[in-house]
C-alpha cells in the first residue's frame, strides 16, 4: 500500500469527521429541546419591509421543523431581493448542507450536488464580504464533505486547502451565535481541532500533503471551543480525545487521566442535539480504549499507526 494511498484514506475519513454537526438542530424536535434559532434577520433590521420579514421567520420556522428545501426557498426568494446580503448567503449554504447531509452515504451524486450548492452560496457570500467568517464555515464544510464523498485521492489533494480555510476562518473571529451552545466561532475551532489531532504528524507529510497533524495545536483549539460554548457534548468528546491522544502518544499519564475527566464530563451534560446520544456513546468507547484517541472520529475510527508506512522522522517535540 503506497503512502499516497494511506494518505488519502486518513484524510478522506478526517475532512467527513470533523464537519459532522455544525448545525446542532435535532432532526427529531421531540428528541431534545434545542434553543429556538434567532428570529432577528440583521440583514433587515434597518428596513421596514414586513412581507420579507415574513418570509424570514416563515423560512426560520420550516428550518425548525427540518423541512430543509422548503427553509431554503424562502430564503431564496429574499436573497433575490437582497443580493448583496452575505448573511442570507451563508444561511443557505448551511441548510444545503444540511441536505446533503441527511441523503444516504450511498447517494454519493445526490450528495455532492447539495454539497456543491452549498459550496456556491457560501463562494458568493464571501464574494460580498471577504471577511464573512459564517461563510467560511459553510465553504468548510461543503470542501470537507465534498472531500470524504469525492473518494480518498480526492480528499488527500483537498487537505491543505481544508487547513487553509480553517485558518482563515478562525482569524476572522466571526461572531454569530444561533444561541448559548452553538457560536460560529466554537464550530470553527472545534473542526480545527478535530484536523489537527486525527492527522498524522509525520514529519514528511506536508510535503506530501501540504500540512501535518499538531497536537498542541488541536489542545488550544478545543479549549477556546469550549470558552465560547462550554455545554457542548461533542466539545467535551473531544477535548478527551486531544488529552488521550497527547497522553498516550508522549507517554505522559497526566494527560491520560485529564483526558478521562474531559470525558466523563461529556457523560453529565445535559443533551440538546440530535447527534449528542452518538457522542455519548464514543465517549464511553475512548474510556474503554483510550489508546484509539488519536485515530477517533465521528464516522469511523482511524488506524493511524502503520509500521509498513513509516518514514524515519527527526524526534518529535514535546506537547505539554
């Protein structure tokens, strides 16, 4: 198996990870009571237009209901009166995602058309305002999700352009927050540091790839992730895995055991999303094995050591 190969498999599992829940509307409402989203529309605050208004909120209250396609027509039909609204852009870009999201993992050609969609609107929000981190997200979200359907040589070539958007998104600092437990920003730093924990930090690999794994850098994303939103199952799931991961792969046991409190912390919250019952789940799998950390990602685990496809690489510097 060639190193390109196994390569494209890390990253192709990765990028369909990381991005699985930016958008924590349960796909159930009678699954969890989940805040209302914002009813405010910023974008028309300033103007006294009722009937767009009422599109909005019609728009707002079929998203609520997870009737996606109709959500999004309305918020069409406002884009069309509002064009140069960056706001209304990314909106749409997320429930096309969301779309996509829901289609079967065989659907692969229906997949990727929302996925598309939602890359476009997101590309024409940022085409409005180049600082619309809300945007980047979505553009995110829609790569990493057209990255892991696209197949593994797809994804290993999207990897540094992943990264980049990561990067530019959260030095952006963007501030929308749907409610107290789901902020742009947090999603932001929680999909960085789900990347940068699962990629291997091989020394050669960003020249294979254009970037590598970084585990401290993964450490300080979740934790500013959960500065902003300190409620988050999946946040909490993952600051274990980044603890486990640095504890097992630079033998130091501290981190071992704050990993476990991180994780046994995700077992106390109370659940708002849909997914949150998952994340449950595979907490109580990393406490069983916590040795997997490194490789642990929301649609599958990730074998990351292979002797065979090793490289004689410089010593590692130490992660506190």
């Amino acid at each position: 198996m060639g190193v390109m190969r196994v390569v494209g498999l890390k990253v192709g599992w990765l990028v369909a990870a990381l991005l699985a829940a930016p958008g924590p509307v349960p796909a159930d409402p009678a699954e969890a009571a989940a805040p209302t989203p914002e009813i405010a529309f910023p974008a028309l605050e300033h103007l006294e237009d009722e009937r767009l208004l009422g599109i909005w909120r019609e728009g707002v209250e079929l998203e609520v209901r997870e009737e996606l396609l109709a959500a999004t027509a309305c918020y069409e039909d406002i884009a069309r009166e509002l064009p140069r609204s960056p706001f209304i852009h990314w909106r749409i870009a997320r429930n096309y995602w969301r779309v996509g999201e829901r289609l079967p993992w065989e659907d692969k050609a229906g997949r990727m058309y929302y996925f598309e969609l939602a890359e476009g609107w997101a590309d024409g929000g940022l085409a409005l305002d180049e600082r619309c981190g809300e945007c980047v997200l979505w553009k995110l979200a829609a790569r990493g999700r057209q990255a892991s359907t696209g197949g593994r040589a797809r994804a290993a070539r999207l990897a540094s352009e992943i990264a980049e958007l990561i990067d530019r998104g959260i030095a952006l600092q963007p501030s929308h927050r749907d409610h107290a437990a789901n902020a742009t920003l947090g999603n932001l730093y929680y999909a960085g540091s789900a990347f940068y924990r699962i990629l291997p930090d091989w020394w050669w690999l960003k020249l294979v790839i254009g970037v590598r794994g970084d585990k401290r850098r993964a450490l300080d994303y979740i934790h500013r992730a959960l500065e902003i939103s300190d409620s988050r199952i999946d946040y909490w799931v993952e600051l274990g895995a980044v603890q486990l991961c640095i504890g097992h792969s630079r033998g130091k046991p501290k981190r071992i055991e704050e990993g476990r409190v991180a994780l046994r912390r995700a077992l106390e919250l109370e659940h708002f999303q849909s997914t949150d019952r998952y994340d449950v789940e595979h907490a109580r799998i990393l406490l069983r094995t916590p040795e997997r950390a490194c490789g642990y990602a929301r649609d599958g685990w990730i074998e990351l050591d292979d002797p065979r496809e090793r490289v004689a690489e410089p010593a590692a510097p130490e992660v506190g």
